[in-house]
C-alpha cells in the first residue's frame, strides 16, 4: 500500500497553533483520545492492520525547511522556537493503539504528552478516510476532472454571493488529491473571478505553500475540553481564553466557543476578552439563533457586533452557506470554513462521519490518574466522551436536573 500522508504539514494550521501554545502553557499534560465513527461504518477485513502501516510509515514524514520557510513567512504569530521542536519532531506509532473487532469496527486510541500526541488527530483522520476508498474500491470512482469545474463553480456561486471563504476539508477528505484539486480550482477561480466574495485560504498548511494561500484557523475544542478535565468546565472557556491571549497576545484572535455551549461561554466572555478577541466561530446549533445570541452579547457590552467576524462552520455547504451570508449581513462580518462539503462531494461515494477527540487528562506524566473529559457543544449529535463523564458535566453546567 503506497503511503498516504507524505508531507509533514499536510495538516490543519490549528494543530501546529495549539501545540505552540499547548509546550508554552502545558509542557507536562498527558492525554487520551479516542476515535468515534458516528455512522458505526464496517471497515474491510484487515483495514487496522493496514492503517497501522501507514501510521508506521509517519515516523519517516518530518519537516522540510521550505515548508518551515512558509511558516515562518505566513504566520508570524508563531514563534521563532517552535520550529526548533518541529525540526526535531518524530511521530512514534507507539503513541498509538488500533484495532477491528469481530464485525469489522474500528477502534483508534492515543496516548502520551500532549504536545507530541496533538500533532496526530488530523493525519490519522485523514489516512483512515482515504484508506476506506481505497481497500473498498471506491477510489476508483473519484473523477478528479470534474470535480475540478464542480468546485470552481461552487467557489463562483460563493463569491458571487458575497461569502468570505475558506477550505476546512483535510480531516474527512476523500483524498489528498480531492482536497488538492479543490485547493487548486478555487484558487483559480479567484484569480479569475472578481465578485465582491472571496477565497481566503486552506486550513491545510502544505496546500497553503503548494498554492501561495494564507494557512487558515486558530484552535479547536480539545484545548478546552482538557482544561475542563484539569480544572473543571465552569471556568475553562475563561482559562482557554487567558492561555491563548498570553499566548499569541492578540493574533489567532477568533475564538471557539461552544465546547459546552453558549450559556457557560456568555457567562465566561467578560468585556475583556469581547474586545480583545477579534471574533468567534460557530460550530453547532442553529447558525441563525447562536448569531443573534452572540449579536445580543456584543451588544450588551456596548460593542458594536459590525466589527466582530464570525466564522461559520458547523456543516456548511454552499447553499446553506449563502443563506447565512444574507441573513448576517449588515450584522457583523461573516465568513465560512466549509470542510467535507468541499473534499468528499463525490456522485455516488458516502463522506465518513468520524472523529477523534481528547477524552482524559492529567496536568504531569507524575499523576497516578487521569481525569476524563468531554466534550458537549449545541448538537446532541457532536457530544463527546463517555456517558458518565457527559452526565457529570451537564449537572455542573446545571444543563441537566441531578437524577434523585
């Protein structure tokens, strides 16, 4: 089988950014993380023998110094030190366990520090969902030359809509080639097409280089997520905002903030944070009621929401996308990550609904224990982590009555 991910920033920009901050402010946490097919999809026999392959084969995959070059061109807000730690990066494939029962499910855990771990969720996403097309038989009906005037044209209607817009398709892609061949369309697109939209960019760093785009993307629920194991959910959004501000001290400045919903966030999001934080991104719910929920806020810290960006991402396509872009306007400055609707839209092949997410914690390697997390958001559907620890944390957040 030919190695799947070969370029050590074929990865979304938030994994970089989050481990920066992750060896800045938690050098010691150690984490789990487990894997969730939310369809429960049979894999073909033999499927985590050959994944295990390819996260073997990650152990030859480092960092190039064109690929640190760009980096350091691009995203400035990241320090000089951090590409030392890239430069000596090494996946270790004991960090993970795999492994396919009976009925043929998948089961993929990590564990180790943080810092090392954290650069492993999107590759391994990325191998197992270009892995499925492959030992199915499915990649055979991926027709690139079409798909390259499908997504031009939803880059024109885009654009021509007025959306702001970028790629957040690597974790669930149908292939590397799927999410380059987007990549590339839409670029030219841009090149070509001068509606008052705009393509801004990739969340995927090598096709960020590849392209001469600008990396897209800030940080994800797990920063959060493994605050709330370590000190409880009340007051992680607060914590999570503070590491980041001191972090990147203003820059990345669009934060995530529905990891146990609106209620505790609103409650954390103090007049401080509202104006140093350049906006938020919208990642479950109803888009239309978590904007005027947010709209409301703003407000009434005498902050006019105009001047705030909202980043919609929550199971975007163009249609939905567009719908959006007309209701938010005038209200606040909207624009759209849109992830599997652009790298696995494929006639006749199903996009794979799967996830990995930080489910335990410990603050040093010296604890004899590790706390669990989870994860809650706006959608039933998107909670994370194990019933007991979901349950916990719903009664402290005071969103479910104790049972008796």
């Amino acid at each position: 089988m030919r190695q799947i991910i070969t370029h050590f920033t074929d990865d979304d920009l938030y994994k970089f950014t989050m481990c920066c901050a992750v060896i800045e402010n938690f050098p010691r946490t150690q984490v789990k993380y487990k894997f969730n097919d939310r369809d429960n999809t049979v894999y073909p026999k033999g499927f985590a023998e050959e994944l295990r392959n390819q996260i073997v084969m990650l152990e030859n995959v480092v960092i190039t110094d064109e690929e640190i070059a760009f980096m350091r061109k691009r995203c400035r807000y990241i320090p000089a030190w951090f590409y030392s730690f890239l430069k000596g990066f090494r996946y270790d494939c004991r960090w993970v366990k795999v492994s396919q029962d009976s009925e043929g499910h998948l089961d993929i855990e990590f564990e180790g520090c943080w810092s090392n771990t954290i650069l492993l969720e999107v590759k391994v996403l990325a191998i197992v969902s270009e892995l499925y097309y492959i030992m199915t038989g499915e990649s055979d009906k991926l027709d690139y030359g079409s798909y390259y005037h499908k997504s031009w044209h939803k880059a024109q209607a885009l654009m021509d809509a007025g959306c702001t817009f970028s790629d957040f398709g690597t974790r669930r892609r149908a292939s590397f080639e799927a999410q380059d061949t987007v990549v590339r369309a839409m670029k030219e697109c841009q090149d070509i097409d001068k509606g008052p939209g705009r393509f801004v960019g990739t969340s995927n760093v090598y096709l960020a280089m590849k392209y001469n785009l600008v990396p897209v993307g800030t940080m994800a629920h797990e920063l959060i997520c493994a605050i709330a194991g370590m000190y409880g959910p009340q007051m992680a959004n607060y914590l999570a905002m503070k590491t980041w501000a001191s972090t990147y001290r203003g820059a990345l400045g669009t934060y995530l903030y529905d990891t146990y919903g609106w209620r505790i966030f609103s409650l954390n999001f103090s007049e401080d944070y509202a104006n140093m934080f350049k906006g938020l991104r919208v990642d479950s719910g109803d888009n239309f009621k978590q904007l005027d929920l947010i709209i409301e806020k703003y407000r009434s810290l005498n902050i006019d929401p105009r001047t705030k960006q909202i980043v919609f991402s929550n199971g975007l396509n163009v249609d939905k996308a567009i719908e959006i872009q007309q209701y938010a306007a005038g209200k606040c400055l909207p624009s759209f990550g849109i992830g599997t609707h652009f790298t696995n839209d494929f006639e006749g092949v199903k996009p794979m609904n799967i996830v990995i997410k930080l489910v335990a914690v410990k603050i040093t390697e010296s604890w004899p224990f590790y706390l669990s997390t989870c994860k809650l958001s706006e959608d039933h559907g998107k909670y994370s982590g194990d019933i007991a620890t979901v349950n916990r944390f719903l009664e402290t957040l005071h969103l479910k009555e104790p049972e008796s």
